[in-house]
C-alpha cells in the first residue's frame, strides 16, 4: 500500500532543514545541512537526501510545505502548497511534540524569538529587530576569535565555575569587551560560559522584555544544540528547560503539518533536483521607486517574479 | 491691486498628512497656487538622507528629501514650526527644529508659519501672521482661515463617517496606530498597508476618530502625557479597542516619544498588539513574517474563543 506522506522545507540564513512526516505527524526522515549562502542549492540537497532515504519505500508526498527567510524563492522552486512564517511554523510543530507548551525560546542563525502560547494557541509572539546580536551568529564568530569550533562550546562552558561577566549589548562591544577578558587573563572556559551567559541576558532584556515566561518551557533552534546556553538558560529562569533532540526540525515539522492541512492532493516530484533552476535580480526602472525585482527561471522559463511594488514591475 | 502670481511649494511630509485640506484652502481662498512635492519614492528619501544627520527620524529624513524636490518649482516653501498645540504639551523636538533644519540646510524662502501655545500663539493668530507675511489683510487671511477651518472639519467628518462603516465589516479588522506621516507614507507604511491588503484585513487608521468623544481617553492609562500628537494616538487606541481584533503600531526608527508611548500601550491596553519599527533597511519579507504570524494569532484566538 502506498502511504501518504508530506515534505516541510525551512529554509534558515545558516541551515536548511526539511522533514517527511506519515498521517500522525510523525518524522520519517530528516535532512539537516548548512545553507551556505545559497538556498536553492541547499534545498536541493535536502531534498536529495530525502529522496536517497525514501528508496524502495513506497511513499507518496501529497503536500510541500516551506517555511524561513527564504521561504518565498523555495516556496515558488519546489512548488509548495503552503508556505507561512516561522512564528505560526514553530509553534505547529512544538505543540505537536509538547502540547502544554506555554514558551517557546526560539534562537537561531540570525533570528531570536519568543513564543508565548496559552490552551496550545499562540498568544503573542516578539522577535529580534534591528540587530542580530545574541544569536547564532554571535557566538559563531566568537567562537572564531577564541579558536574554537562552535560544536565544542557547549562542553567546554560546562566546566566552567565562575563565567565573566560579557556587556552583550552589540557585537561590536561584546568582542572588545572580550578581547580585554582575554587579555586580563582571564580562564578560557570562563569566558565561554561568559559568552552562553551573555546570549541568554541579551535574549532575556531585548526579545523577551516585558513577556511572561512561564513553564513549560521548549528551547530550540540552532543554538539549543548548545548545552553552555542551556544551562545559562535555567540559571537565569531557574526553570526545567526542555530540548527535544529534533528541535532544530520544528519549524520544518510544522510547515509540513501546515502543509498535510491544507493539501491539494497533488503528488509532489523529486525530479526538481534535476532541474536548472536560476535567479535574477534587476531593478524595475519605471518609475523612481528603484524596487528590486527578483524573477526565478525554471529551464529557463520565467515561472515567479516578486519585489514589485505596483503591477508594473511584472510587465 | 494686481499681485504677482506667487507658487508656495508643499512637502508631502511630517505634518502635512495632519493638516493638508486646512492649509490647502487657505492658500485656496486666497488664490495662491499650490505647488506638491510628489508622493515618497526611493529617489526623495535618498535626496533626504544625504541631507539630514544620521540621528534624524526616518520621517525627518524623507520630509528633506521632499524640500529638496521642491526647491526650484517654488517661490516659498510651507515649512511649520509647530512647538505646542496646547499649553504646558509639546509636539516632538523635529517640530520646533523643522523650520530651522530646513532654514539652514537649503537657505530658502519659507513661509512664517509658528504655533506655540506657551507663548500665546495659537493657530489662528498663526495663519493669520502667514497671510500677512504674504500681502493679505488682517480680515482676508481670518476669512480665509475660517473659510479653512469649516471645510478640514467637514472633512473630518466625512472620514469618520467612510471609517465608521469599515467597523462594520466581517473582516478581520486591525488598527494601523501611529503619527499620520508614518501610516499614509508610500514607504514607511504602504509596505505594511500592501501587506494587510493582500491577507483581506480592513484598515481601520488611527488619525481618523472622533474627538469629541476620543479626547481625553488617554488619561485612563496615564494621567499626564507630554505629547499632543502622541495623545492623539492613544486616544484613537483606545476609542476603538472594542470594534477592532488587534492593534499594530507603525514608528519610525528612533522616535523618541513613540518608543516610550508604545511600550506603555502594550503593556497597558489589552489587545493583541504589536509594534513595528520602520527605518530605510527594514526588508519586507521580515514585515511580512510578523505582520502574518500576528494575524495568524489573532485568527488562532478567534477560532478559539
């Protein structure tokens, strides 16, 4: 018998996620991999893996659901039934693993968030604004200027006994502040379970400001991967913080629940991987508002075209 | 007597959006051409940066950008200097700067135009002064200013009737809350408004109220608030919680008094409520991940109330 199946595709500033998941909302296979700047490479490699895992299965994917910053390109390449935001994505995927969550921590590359539910539906939501501070990339580039690979930091903040204090307000100002750590001498692990600590204050003061964190409590993204920031985490809350294994999937799990809601019943093709797919970007000179006009090609076949502000830009 | 035809250049900035078909009928029974800057594009906002200093409000810098389009079309340029609309309230810092940022930066022919209800000068005595400055009597310029007033009521009016009947709508309605000169720009708020319009969500905008019976609403969340136009906005909040399913307030990156105001009303007004901050990087897709995931929210609680 051919069991009906459903492809959820997030597509992240640093990695790509995507997931099949059966009728019960259950993940039969995963792929997770870096975007590495180029997005439809990464989807198609995703997709790749998925269909490799997939053989002599006898499955059919009925929905393509895309959510992430690139959800728009990926969602017009793979020809997806739904795609959504990563707010709505995340909480469908994190109430079908914890149904009473209440607050959901989201940190990844480039984007923070916090997620309060009330009853299993969102009641309110905050993310980061203007700057990408206190997030992944953050403590990505830390990582570089300590020389340690961002998979080893979470072990080595363990150790720590007395983390330094780290002003994580900026970027700019934390690797200054860090460089004079450094240099006063300061222990290494100190200083990286400074960095986890940093994250967490910088999360608390700007994302989650003025919200209630109330139990239980769900981190994911990218940097719960990061045992150093959990442990900062419970510290600071003084609350069990819960870390599904999969929760950097979650985002993929509920666009693809998203996706299995609202399918057409059209069988989804692998033979995208194959295809030649390339973006152009231009600038509409209609008029003086320069919008940035994006057209994907398909085979060379103009197949979506979007930035415009008025109809004009698609002439 | 036979004047010389004279053009008064308009920026369609700032202020404008609050007093536009007041000052337009003025000059209108006075027979004195208007000239518009056209709508905010890419190109004024770029003319405007290059001018003003980084500190400046997104809405500051656009407004220069809009002086500047209209700088060899005009004989005069409308610039206000609104310092307080009502004793012991001020506007905002950018309002009693206005005059001289642009005095400075262009060295143009303005228009005398000064409200400071401090040092007892209100409105009238203002365009009053304005037509004098011009040419016109004492009589013709408070004719032409009552003439004026009559007319911007009127349409007031008209907009709270037109708004009025969107509330009855079975659509999902939410309140774009923020200064005029955000919400009706082209590219401060027309990518949200572009973006509500594609989900099917009515608009129902906070400069439309009726003050009558909006005024003073603000006191029930605090007793003293500095800022008139400010005020203006809580009120409009507060006026319609009740017929509408959210709020989203529209500013400007880094207004000062909208950055403490909207962070009273969202802690203080029960309503879903979010507040977006608009400066010249904002990228749509990030607007639209949280314009979407709010009406999702508010689609969620709906369904589930």
């Amino acid at each position: 018998m051919i069991k009906e199946c459903y492809l959820g595709i997030d597509v992240g500033s640093i990695s790509t996620k995507g997931v099949i998941i059966d009728k019960n909302n259950k993940i039969i296979h995963s792929s997770y991999l870096w975007t590495e700047g180029n997005p439809m490479e990464a989807v198609k490699r995703v997709i790749n893996n998925l269909e490799n895992d997939l053989e002599c299965t006898n499955i059919a994917i009925m929905g393509v659901g895309v959510t992430g910053s690139a959800r728009r390109l990926i969602g017009s390449m793979v020809g997806a039934n739904m795609v959504k935001n990563e707010i709505t994505a995340h909480a469908v995927g994190t109430l079908s693993i914890f149904p009473d969550v209440k607050t959901i921590i989201e940190i990844g590359g480039q984007d923070s968030k916090i997620i309060i539910l009330e009853d299993g539906i969102v009641n309110d939501y905050a993310m980061n604004t203007l700057c990408a501070a206190g997030t992944g990339a953050f403590l990505t580039s830390q990582g570089k200027r300590l020389g340690i690979p961002i998979e080893k930091f979470g072990e080595i903040a363990l150790n720590s006994s007395q983390p330094v204090g780290i002003a994580a307000r900026c970027t700019v100002f934390a690797e200054s502040d860090l460089v004079h750590k450094m240099q006063a001498g300061y222990k290494r692990e100190d200083i990286i379970a400074g960095l986890c600590d940093a994250v967490v204050n910088n999360y608390l003061n700007n994302v989650a400001r003025g919200k209630k964190i109330k139990p239980p409590i769900v981190f994911q993204g990218g940097v719960s991967k990061n045992k150093g920031v959990i442990k900062s985490f419970e510290r600071a809350l003084n609350e069990k913080i819960y870390v599904d294994k999969q929760g950097h999937l979650m985002g993929a799990l509920g666009i693809a629940i998203l996706s299995k809601n609202n399918s057409l019943g059209k069988l989804f093709s692998f033979k995208i991987t194959t295809e030649h797919f390339e973006t152009k970007g231009h600038t509409c000179p209609r008029c003086p508002n320069h919008c940035e006009l994006i057209s994907i090609y398909k085979n060379n076949m103009l197949i979506d075209k979007w930035g415009n502000r008025c109809d004009r830009g698609l002439e | 007597m036979e004047r010389e035809a004279i053009a008064v250049g308009i920026p369609k900035a700032l202020l404008y959006y609050n007093y536009h078909v007041l000052w337009e009928h003025f000059f209108y029974v006075l027979g004195i051409d208007l000239v518009y800057s056209k709508a905010s594009d890419k190109e004024i906002l770029e003319n405007g940066k290059s001018y003003a200093i980084d500190e400046a409000c997104l809405a500051l810098k656009m407004y220069l950008g809009h002086v500047y389009y209209l700088l060899d079309k005009v004989d005069y340029i409308l610039v206000p200097r609104i310092v307080s609309l009502r004793k012991h309230e001020k506007t905002c810092t950018n309002f009693y700067a206005l005059y001289d940022i642009v005095n400075n930066l262009f060295k143009t022919k303005i228009i005398h135009y000064n409200i400071d209800a401090d040092s007892h000068i209100n409105e009238r005595k203002a365009f009053i002064k304005m037509g004098k400055e011009l040419g016109f009597s004492r009589t013709t310029s408070a004719y032409a200013y009552k003439k004026a007033k009559r007319v911007a009521k009127r349409n007031a009016r008209h907009r709270l009737i037109k708004q009025s009947k969107l509330l009855e709508s079975p659509k999902m309605k939410i309140l774009l809350a923020g200064h005029p000169y955000n919400l009706h720009d082209n590219l401060i708020g027309g990518p949200i408004v572009n973006i509500l319009n594609k989900l099917d969500i009515e608009i129902i905008y906070s400069d439309i109220y009726d003050d009558n019976e909006g005024k003073d609403k603000y006191k029930s969340i605090t007793p003293h608030l500095y800022w008139t136009y400010n005020q203006d906005i809580i009120n409009a909040i507060l006026y319609y919680q009740d017929k509408i399913d959210g709020v989203i307030m529209v500013t400007s990156f880094p207004c000062g008094p909208d950055s403490l105001t909207n962070e009273m009303c969202i802690r203080k007004i029960n309503k879903p409520i979010i507040n977006l901050i608009i400066d010249e990087l904002s990228s749509e897709v990030g607007l639209e991940t949280r314009i979407e995931s709010f009406v999702d929210i508010i689609k969620a609680r709906l369904n589930h109330e």
